[in-house]
C-alpha cells in the first residue's frame, strides 16, 4: 500500500467515517424532501420521533445537535418545535439540501459539514439534548460517536439514539422487506452486519458514562402501512433515550 492510500485510509479511520456510506446518501439526497421517495421511511416515522423526543425533554429555548442530520428532516421538526438547532452530517449534498429546504420552509437550522467526534472537541458540553437517529449502523465504528455525543451533551442533558437491531426478523424486514419486497428503500441501503442489538448500544451508552433510561420500539404494519412506537417490541427498529449524569 502506498504512502497516499495509508495516509487516506487512516484518516478516513480517525474521522470515522464510511466513504461508501456518505457517497449512498449523497446520491439520493435531490430526493430527500419528497415524501413519495426513498426517504418516505423517515418522513412517516418522523412526528413519533419528534414528540417522543419533545415529550421527554421539551426543546422550546434549548440547544439541540442532530448528529447524522441528512436532509434536515428531525432538524427541521425540532427547530419547528422551538429548538436552537444545529445540524452535523458528513455528506455535502444533503447538507445543500437541508439549506435549500431550510429557505423554503423559513425554519433556522445551523448545518456544518462535521463528524460528531470533532465537533466535541470544538463544543464540548454545548448542547441540552442530542439526536443520533438511523445514523450509527452507516459508521466504521458506532461506539466511538456514541462517546462524541456524550461529550457534547451538557451534564443532565439527554441523548436519543435510533438504529436497526440484528436478528433475523431485522433481515427479513428492515432488508428483504423494505429493500427488496416493498421497495420502500434502495437495496443496498442497509448492511446486515452494521445493525446493532439494543445490548450493544445499551454497552456503548454505558461506557460513555451515560445513564440509559428508556428503550422503544417502532414498529411497521406492511398492511396498514403505519408506524408506531412500542414500548416492548425491539425486534427491528428502536430508540433509546439517555441522560448525561449531572
Ligand atoms: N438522521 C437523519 C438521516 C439518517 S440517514 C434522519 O433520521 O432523518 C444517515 C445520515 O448519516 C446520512 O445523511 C449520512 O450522510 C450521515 N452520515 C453517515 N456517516 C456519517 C458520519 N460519520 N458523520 C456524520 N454523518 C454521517
């Protein structure tokens, strides 16, 4: 391996961040506003989200970070919803996005194109509440932003976390279903092996010195087409919210 392809890989490594992964979502991301596209999964799940989030820790007046933000779409919602947001993702083009959406619809979000891990360094204990959603299963090493967002929580400010668990009823849904069956995702949008069970986040969140308060499902009727939290059922997808002890 040469000197350049060393330096890059290891650079790509101290950022922690997937190129594949970023170049996945830089290719959709003209879509990502449309409702009817492959970001529909995220546009239905959104006012649970937020209001689960709004519901836990009311934003009105305080600092958010939304960690893996894409296209704006959770960013928007809780600046809508009377946060001072800020926005971080890696991808260039849904970040284009997100401030052109952002005219449209007049609601402020502060969107930088940075890593969870450096903006930690730069704004260590900033932020009331932290947002990480279908963001840690398209990264090299998952535990490692988990510890980024605890260093940007302010101590007694809370974290949510969102992801696929690995099992296989995850495969059967969240690929074979979504991607292949319902199309409701590009196939190859999510990589089996980068699903994460709740125990492992659980062991992230605990090792970043966090305090896990609450796990929820979120389920999806193929029927019915709707989604829902569930208290209990884990399976496929699911959120945890955490505080960062005082
Ligand atoms: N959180 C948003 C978007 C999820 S899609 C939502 O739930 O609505 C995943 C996003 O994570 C993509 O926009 C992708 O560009 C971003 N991403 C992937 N790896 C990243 C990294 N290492 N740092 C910051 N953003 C990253």
């Amino acid at each position: 391996m040469s000197q350049q392809q060393t330096e890059t890989r290891d650079t790509a490594g101290a950022q922690n961040v997937d190129p594949e992964e970023i170049a996945k979502f830089e290719a959709l991301a003209s879509r990502w506003w449309d409702r009817n596209s492959e970001f529909r999964p995220l546009h239905d799940i959104n006012p649970l989200r937020a209001n689960f989030i709004d519901q836990h820790s009311p934003v009105g007046g305080k600092r958010l970070v939304d960690v893996g933000c894409g296209g704006g779409i959770l960013a928007e919602a809780m600046a809508q919803r009377g946060a001072s947001v800020t926005g971080i993702d890696m991808g260039e083009a849904p970040l284009a996005v997100a401030r052109i959406h952002q005219l449209e619809s007049g609601v402020e979000v502060d969107y930088r194109q940075s890593t969870a891990e450096s903006l930690a360094e730069s704004e260590p204990g900033a932020f009331d509440v932290v947002c990480c959603l279908e963001m840690l299963e398209h990264v090299p090493d998952p535990a490692s932003v988990v510890a980024a967002c605890a260093e940007l929580a302010r101590p007694g400010g809370s974290l949510y976390f969102s992801t696929i668990n690995r099992n296989p009823k995850a495969f059967a849904f969240a690929i074979v279903g979504a991607e292949y069956l319902l199309k409701l995702l590009p196939a190859g949008t999510h990589e089996y092996s980068k699903f994460i069970k709740p125990s492992e986040l659980a062991g992230w969140i605990r090792d970043a010195g966090l305090l896990l308060r609450e796990t929820t499902g979120l389920t999806y009727n193929p029927l019915t087409k709707h989604y829902r939290l569930h208290p209990t059922d884990v399976s496929v997808n699911y959120m945890l919210r955490a505080e960062k002890p005082l």
